[in-house]
C-alpha cells in the first residue's frame, strides 16, 4: 500500500474515506432519513392509495362545497412540498455517500496502477487518464 506522499484526491475534497464516515447526523438529517424510510414503505403508498379512494368521491359528494376541495387540494400541496425537501436531503446525503466510495475506488486502482507501471508502461498512462477523469491530484508531501 503507498504511503500517504503518493496518495491522491480530488483538489476540493477533504480527505474523507468511506471508513470513516460517522454517524453524527442534525436532528434534520436524522429526521429526514426517518421520513424516507417510512414514505418508502409498501404500507406508507397503500395508505396514501387509501386517502385518495376516499377523497375521490368527496369531490362528488361535497361538490358545492368549494372549501372542502381548497383545504384537501392545499394540504396534499404542502405535504407533497414537504416530503420532496425531506427526501431530496436524504438523497443528496446518499450520492455524497457512493461518491466518497467511487473517489476512493479510484484513488486505489490509481495507486495500484502507478506501482505497477514500472513494469508496464502502458498503465502509467493509463493512470494518468483515470486521475483527469475523476479529478485526482497528487497530494503535496508535507
């Protein structure tokens, strides 16, 4: 394995490996893998199929009623606006997660492949190309 003087990364990420990765997330982010376990549940779309069924015939049945359709039509507005912040944060935690991963896939077979490019002097080029393709730097020797 090399030395971290031969290591790299990408020039604007801190050095973060995969390993350590904690669990120290906000309430927020706490709250929002929460949420986007419980809307991902097969239970959690029955019940909205649930709410529709019986909203669909209020419309018939309370159809001069037109504040009956603005608060039903408003709170599904809201919730829906809600969710969608709640799961886009958890869906960005998840992409930074597998990208960490991926930068340090590459950071490896980028290290492998320069220690075996004495032998082999097509994967020094090789290497080379990996390192532009995924932003890897070499790190300054301190």
């Amino acid at each position: 394995m090399a030395d971290t003087n031969t290591r790299h990364r990408r020039a604007d990420a801190p050095i973060r490996r995969p390993s350590e990765v904690t669990d120290d997330l906000s309430v927020f982010d706490r709250f929002a893998s929460a949420t986007s376990k419980v809307a991902a549940g097969a239970w959690f779309f029955a019940l909205c199929v649930l709410l529709v069924v019986i909203w669909a015939p209020s419309y018939f049945l309370f159809h001069s009623v037109d504040t009956w359709q603005l608060i039903i039509n408003t709170v599904t507005t809201i919730v829906t606006f809600l969710l969608v912040a709640l799961l886009q944060n958890s869906q960005m935690r998840s992409d930074e997660a597998v990208q960490d991963k991926l930068n340090e896939i590459a950071d490896g077979l980028a290290d492998l492949m320069e220690s075996m490019a004495d032998d082999r002097p097509q994967l020094r080029r090789d290497c080379d190309e990996l390192r532009a393709a995924v932003g890897l730097e070499r790190r300054e020797s301190s």
